[in-house]
C-alpha cells in the first residue's frame, strides 16, 4: 500500500508539471466498457487513450481507443469537441485496426467531475467495413492541479 500511495504522489506531481491543464482518470461505455486517461493538453486539445472490454458470445474482446479532441467555442455551459480516433482491436487471436471522426458534448459539473457524450463514424480495415454508428456515454474524474 506504501509502494502504491508513493506512486500515485509521484504521478500527481510529474502530471502537473507536465499536464498543467488537465489529467484525469475516464470511464465510458461504447460497444465496450473503457477506463483510460483524459489529457488536457491545452485549452483547445485533449489526448484520451482508452483500454476497453466486452464479451460477445463466448468470445473476450480487447479495445485500445485513442482519440484527439478538438474543442470548438463553448455553447454556454456546454463544450463541444469534435475530432479523429483510432482503435485497435484484439479478439480470439485475430486484430483490427479503425479510423473514425466523431463528434461529442462535454459538461463539467464542477473541477473535478465532467460528463461527455460522443457520436462517430467509422471504418474498419480488417475486415474492411464501414463502421456506422459508434457512440459513447462517459465520465472523467480530474485530478485537482492546485
């Protein structure tokens, strides 16, 4: 427990000097459920790499999603961002690799706690499909960098 508090300290101080916008810890769920990281890299740009998990059938499916963010002017208490994605998915030894374009909603109730919905398009290489529809409801927990 020593080990993982001296980490976790260690982690908040490098974050803020490296991150001095924004670093926090995200959940969503998509066609999967995700936990990964949200990046605030300025005002304008956000990083938000996401490991997911789902089941379908009898078969585990592994999702790493990586997405850039692109912040538009704010509608009144509402940010709204749009921007690429990519993934990379791993099931029953086989992978596949997507692009998408999405665009999403953010609300901060407060410093600490947001909420963000997103909807996309995408494309899949391996088999090459075009993806729909992708979606996704979320929450993003920030670090206090004060």
């Amino acid at each position: 427990m020593r080990k993982l508090s001296v980490f976790l300290f260690l982690a908040v101080i490098i974050s803020k000097s490296a991150y001095p916008l924004g670093l926090g810890l995200e959940f969503s769920v998509d066609n999967d459920i995700a936990v990964g990281v949200n990046l605030r890299l300025t005002e304008k740009f956000e990083l938000k790499p996401q490991l997911g998990f789902s089941i379908i059938e009898d078969a585990s499916l592994f999702t790493l999603n990586v997405d850039g963010n692109f912040y538009l002017p704010q509608m009144q208490n509402l940010q709204h961002y749009a921007g690429p994605g990519i993934s990379i998915t791993a099931f029953e030894g086989n992978s596949d690799f997507g692009i998408d374009g999405h665009y999403g909603l953010r609300y901060d109730f407060n410093d600490i706690i947001s909420a963000f919905g997103q909807i996309g398009l995408g494309i899949n290489f391996d088999p090459f499909a075009l993806t729909t529809f992708r979606s996704g409801l979320g929450l993003t927990f920030y670090i206090p960098m004060n």
